[in-house]
C-alpha cells in the first residue's frame, strides 16, 4: 500500500479545507493511511507533514509498520500526547489568532472532545472534520480489491464447512463454531462480525445471531458470515432449507435470488447506489414481497465490514470503479422464516464483478 500517496493527498485536503491540523483516532483511518495497525494511535495530518503518536507498548511495532508520517512515542494516551504537541507550535501561517484543529466526530466521544478542548490553547479550536479518510478508502486501489479477493475466497470456504455439519439437531452456534475454527485453520485474523446462523422463526430475524436454538426440519436456515485477512474483509450470506420444501418456500427464495440478480445487474459506474436498491425492491413488489424487505440492499466493504457507501433507499452517492459493496436483499415473514442472498462485488467502468463464488441453487438439507 502506498501510504506516502494516501497522506500527501489528505495534507493537501486538509489544506483546501483550511484546517490547520486534522486529527485521526479512529483505528481503520489509522491503518489505511499510515499502515499501523495497533489498538492505541494518533496522527495529526498537515499540509507541512505527518506525525504519529503512540505509547511504549507499540514502539516496535510503530517502527515496523507506520510509514509516511514521524514517529512519537509517549508516556501518555496517544490523544493526549498529539493535543500537548499541537499545544506546544506557534499559531498558524492564516492568522496569528486561532488555528482549526478538524476532528473526527463521529469517532470521538463528548468527554473526549472536552478532554481534547481542555489540553488545547485559546488560539485553537476544534471543529468536526468531513469523513475525509472514510470518503478517500470508499474506492479501492488494485492492492486492496486483491486483498479483498482473497477474504472472500477464504471465506467461502466456511459455507463448504456449515453444509457439512448442517442436519436437524445440531445447535445453531455449534454450526458457527465449526465455521470459525475452519476460517482460523484456513488463516484467516479473525471473524467480519459476529457469525449469524438463524434457524425456523429465528431466520426471520436479519442479525439472528448464532444460539444454542437446534435447527429443526421444515424451515430455513440463514448462513451469514465473513473473514478478516491482512485486514480487509469479507461479507456473505446463503439461506438454505431444512427437511421438504414446500412450494411458498421455494417461490420466496426464487424471488430473493431474482430481486439480488436484479440489483448486481444494475450496478455499474455513475449509478446512484440508491438506484440500485430501487432495482431489488422493484422485483420484490412484483412478487408481492417488497412489504417483508426491511433493510438496504448493502454496504461497502473493506478495512470495516460496514462502510461507504450505503446501498439503500434514496443514497445519492455516485458509484465508482474500484468500490466494492454488497447486494444482500432478504425477505422477512415474522413468525415464520426468512431468506437473504448476498454475494459482494466490486465496481467496474461498465458494470461490476462478482467477487464472491456464485453457487446460490436452492439447497436442501
């Protein structure tokens, strides 16, 4: 990753927006421009440079991996030791009176931005920064879409896995169980989010997490899941079937599959991500079934699991080559079951790839 290339075009963001300083805390952010990948880090972005601040924990490791900006190792908490450094300079080139220091709101808690507030000088002030990282890691560059690839390849390997334990009696969270240690076999740093194996009623619940409810014939079985590896990750979800199928059920799923199939065919660079979620709601309300669809289409995916761009109703966030999301429409009937597909793919000039292998047959168990 050419994280040189990441901070000198945030400096000169961070000039244009006439901040004289930006403070970075929110641990992806942190990854995605400077390659520290600790649980304890700040670095102040300005137009002069980069400085990183972190604690003797991770001296090493700072030295090891944050490339592009200056190193400072603290006595104190990262936060802290960056609002006594900016403290410590001599006002600003625009005026000798105040200097904006731009933080990341949605990241920083009240008593941190008052504690923030407290260690800073009269002359400066803080002031919420746009989602300038998080709007810059929305388009991936070819090293990270590998990386990407390579999360969904090891992660489709754990549906293999859930298939071949699945059966009536075993616990929903022994499936997850199962799941995970394949994933830590197959490499993998850790888990996406946590498993969701959603069985009978419970699959009528989008985020059933994996409980010790045991599956039972006659009803479906949603398989979300996803892997982190070197950091990136990946997202995806299959529904299958317990015992005979009724027809209700398999007419259900087909129109899932065709409202998903609906959606990835209307992606392609210069859409409106909204767009995109109008197309699987359409098929859904051709079949009747619009009513049950009770979350967005997708979400982008990379250094988190969840973020920009969203792929729901009305986002007008233009879609771009190098952003990868994911199409996972779902059907939900509270009382009974329900059903998602999805599948994460990455946006071309003409439409998209499919990254995630695409067996999405009806299954029955």
């Amino acid at each position: 990753m050419d994280y040189t290339a990441r901070l000198h075009s945030l400096q000169l963001t961070v000039d244009h927006l006439q901040f004289d300083t930006l403070l970075v805390t929110h641990p992806p952010n942190l990854r995605y421009l400077c390659g520290f990948t600790g649980s304890a880090g700040a670095l102040l972005v300005s137009a002069g440079g980069s400085v990183f601040f972190t604690d003797g924990r991770y001296t090493q490791q700072a030295h090891d991996e944050v490339r592009g900006a200056k190193i400072a190792i603290a006595r104190k908490a990262p936060q802290t030791a960056a609002a006594e450094w900016l403290g410590r300079q001599r006002p600003g080139r625009r005026t000798k009176r105040s200097r904006s220091i731009g933080i990341e709101g949605e990241h920083l808690t009240v008593a941190a931005i008052r504690r923030l507030a407290d260690l800073l000088p009269g002359h400066m002030r803080l002031r919420e920064a746009p989602p300038l990282v998080e709007q810059a890691r929305m388009v991936k560059e070819a090293e990270e879409i590998e990386a990407i690839r390579a999360a969904v390849t090891t992660g489709a390997g754990l549906f293999d896995r859930a298939l071949e334990v699945m059966r009536p009696g075993i616990s929903e969270v022994e499936i997850a169980a199962e799941m995970e240690y394949a994933a830590r076999k197959a490499g993998a740093e850790g888990m996406s989010f946590e498993t969701i194996i959603a069985s009978g009623v419970r699959s009528a619940l989008p985020h059933g997490r994996a409980s010790a409810a045991p599956i039972q014939p006659g009803g479906f079985v949603v398989c979300d899941f996803g892997v982190i590896l070197h950091g990136y990750c990946s997202d995806r979800t299959r529904t299958v079937w317990i015992g005979p199928a009724s027809a209700e059920a398999r007419r259900v799923y087909d129109a899932v599959l065709e409202a998903q199939q609906a959606a990835i065919a209307a992606v392609r660079s210069g859409v409106k991500a909204g767009q995109v979620d109008r197309s699987a709601r359409k098929m859904l309300q051709k079949n009747g079934l619009a009513k049950y669809f009770t979350h967005s289409t997708g979400h982008g995916v990379g250094l988190e699991v969840h973020e920009a761009p969203r792929v729901a109703k009305g986002q007008q966030e233009v879609l771009r080559p190098g952003m990868v999301i994911t199409i996972e429409p779902g059907v939900y009937l509270q009382g009974q079951w329900g059903v998602r597909i999805e599948d994460m793919v990455v946006v071309t000039e003409h439409g998209c790839e499919v990254l995630t292998p695409t067996q999405k047959e009806f299954i029955v168990i």
